[in-house]
C-alpha cells in the first residue's frame, strides 16, 4: 500500500519512470532486431566460410541456383526458425567466435577436411532431433504434389511416411561435399516420425 501511496504522491516520477523505462525498452528491442538481421545474411556467414569450402560446395547447388531463382541460404538450413531456439542457437554460435580468433579450428584445408565430419554430424543430430524442421519451413511433405515427383522419388516419399523416416536420413550432403564415416541414421537412429 505504502508504494502506492509513494508513487501516486511523486506521479510525475513515476510517469517520467514509466516512460523512461518504455523507451529503453523499445530501444534494447530495436537494437535486438538489428542484431539478428545482420548476423542473418548470407554475407555474414560467408565472411567466415568462404575460406571453410562450404561456401564454395554449396554455390551452383539446387539451392544457391534454380531455374525459379528461389533459394535457400546458410541461415536457412543452419538456423532455426522458431524464436526461442533461435536466441539459443545465436548465442551457441558464439563459440564460432573463439573458433576463429583464438584458437582457430577450420583456416586451413588441412584442419576444416579433418573437422568436417564433426561438425556436420552436430548439424545432422540437429536435424534428426527436430525431424529436419529446417527444411520442412521451406519443404512441407503434405503440399508435395507426389503425381509430379519422378518415380523413385515418388517411392521413397510413400516409404518414408510409413516407416517414419526423417528428410536428412536421406538427403544429406545435398549442400556441401558429404563427409566419410557413416550416415545420420546409423548414427542417430529413427527417433522421429514424418507426418
Ligand atoms: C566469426 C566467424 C564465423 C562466422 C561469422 C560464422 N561462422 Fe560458422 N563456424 C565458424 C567456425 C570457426 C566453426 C568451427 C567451430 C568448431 O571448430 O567447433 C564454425 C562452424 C559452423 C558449423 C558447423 C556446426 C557447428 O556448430 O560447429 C555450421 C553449420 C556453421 N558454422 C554455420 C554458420 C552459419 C549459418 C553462419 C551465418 C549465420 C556462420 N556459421 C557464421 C566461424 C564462423
Ligand atoms: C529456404 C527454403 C528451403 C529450405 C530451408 C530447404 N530447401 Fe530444398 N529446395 C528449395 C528450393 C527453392 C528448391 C528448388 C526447387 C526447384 O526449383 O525445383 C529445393 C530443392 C530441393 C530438392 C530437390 C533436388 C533436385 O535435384 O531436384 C531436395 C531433395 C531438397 N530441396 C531437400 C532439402 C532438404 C533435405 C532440406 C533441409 C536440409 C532443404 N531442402 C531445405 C527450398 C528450400
Ligand atoms: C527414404 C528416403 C527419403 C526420405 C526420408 C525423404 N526423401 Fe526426398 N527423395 C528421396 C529420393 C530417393 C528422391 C529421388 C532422387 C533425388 O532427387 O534425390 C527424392 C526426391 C526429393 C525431391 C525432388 C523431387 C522431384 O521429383 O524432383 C524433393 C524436393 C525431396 N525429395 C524432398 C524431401 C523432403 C523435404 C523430405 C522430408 C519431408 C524428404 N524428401 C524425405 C528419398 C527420400
Ligand atoms: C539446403 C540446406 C543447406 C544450405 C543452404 C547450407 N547448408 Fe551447410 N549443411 C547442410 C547440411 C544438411 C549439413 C550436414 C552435412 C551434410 O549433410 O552435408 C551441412 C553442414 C555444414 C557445415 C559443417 C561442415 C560440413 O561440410 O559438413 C558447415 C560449416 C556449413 N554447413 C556451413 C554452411 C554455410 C556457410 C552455408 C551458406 C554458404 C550453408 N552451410 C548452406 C545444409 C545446408
């Protein structure tokens, strides 16, 4: 009771308070987006992948080149779509940092070659674990028009959805050189269901 009577006594405070702390926000909410807009270009993930190959494997692919021009960049297949996970998945990328400027881990051929299967067995537990939910933002299962698809494609589609097969179990290494070693669902198993 007493704040009340506190704040109401000192209103235009608590009116200069309220506002103070509503612009503040606005501004920590503006800069946030710019944040997430800058770190999201292609551009940005190319200042460091360039010298990684990924870039160069990827250029030329279906994604980066079709006859539509519709395309799919690093920050589509890489990061999420869905606000929280994505606030998380920013804030895990900052080890990417250290990974560059301190204790750098893919500048040269020689060390990217003997991470690749690594690093892209983290991105493929990624996706088997939210059932490739970042190609399903671009690709839905239920708006492909199977009559158009060639016949094992066709074939393979009805038998992923009856087994509960995941997109990556078999198409990886669609954006870049597939690693050596095994394949995501020897590794990961099936855990989750095509709908
Ligand atoms: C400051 C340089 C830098 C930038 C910018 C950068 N990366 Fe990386 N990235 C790295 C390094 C270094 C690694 C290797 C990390 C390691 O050794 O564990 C890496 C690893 C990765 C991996 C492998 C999986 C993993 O988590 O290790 C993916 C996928 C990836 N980056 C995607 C991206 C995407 C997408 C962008 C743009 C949003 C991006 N990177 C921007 C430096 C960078
Ligand atoms: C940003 C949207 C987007 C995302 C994300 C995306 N794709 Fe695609 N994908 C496309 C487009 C656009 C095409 C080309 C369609 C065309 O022109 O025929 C395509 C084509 C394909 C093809 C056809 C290849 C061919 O040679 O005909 C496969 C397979 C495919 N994507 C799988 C995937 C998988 C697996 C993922 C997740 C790792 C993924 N896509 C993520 C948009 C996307
Ligand atoms: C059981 C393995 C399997 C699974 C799981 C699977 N696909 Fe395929 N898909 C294939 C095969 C095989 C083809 C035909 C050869 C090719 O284009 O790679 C194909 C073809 C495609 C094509 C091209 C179709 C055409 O006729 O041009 C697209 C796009 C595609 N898949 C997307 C997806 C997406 C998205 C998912 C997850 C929802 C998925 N696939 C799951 C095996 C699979
Ligand atoms: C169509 C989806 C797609 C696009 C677009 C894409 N990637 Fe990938 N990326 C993958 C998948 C799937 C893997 C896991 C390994 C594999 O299957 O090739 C991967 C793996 C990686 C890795 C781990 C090392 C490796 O070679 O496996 C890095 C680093 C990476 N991507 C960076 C990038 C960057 C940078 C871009 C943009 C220039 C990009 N990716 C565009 C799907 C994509």
């Amino acid at each position: 009771m007493s704040i009340l009577k506190t704040l109401r006594n000192h209103w235009k405070l608590t009116l200069t308070g309220l506002v103070a702390l509503f612009v503040f926000s606005v501004g920590v909410g503006i800069s946030g987006a710019y944040v997430l807009a800058a770190t999201s270009t292609e551009e940005f993930c190319v200042s460091c992948h360039e010298m990684s190959y990924n870039f160069a494997e990827y250029k030329g692919t279906i994604h980066d080149k079709n006859r539509t021009g519709v395309r799919a960049i690093c920050t589509d297949c890489h990061v999420p779509h869905t606000p929280g996970p994505l606030v998380l998945a920013k804030i895990k990328a900052s080890k990417d940092m250290y990974y560059t400027y301190i204790s750098p881990s893919i500048d040269t051929k020689e060390k990217f070659e003997a991470k690749r299967a690594v690093m892209a067995q983290r991105v493929w537990k990624e996706m088997m674990e939210s059932d490739s939910h970042q190609c399903r933002s671009c690709h839905r299962a239920d708006k492909m028009d199977v009559d158009a698809q060639s016949g094992v494609a066709q074939k393979k589609h009805a038998k992923a959805k009856a087994e509960g097969t995941t997109c990556i179990e078999c198409h990886y290494g669609i954006a870049h050189t597939e690693p050596s070693g095994p394949a995501p669902s020897e590794l990961f198993g099936k855990k989750v269901a095509v709908n």
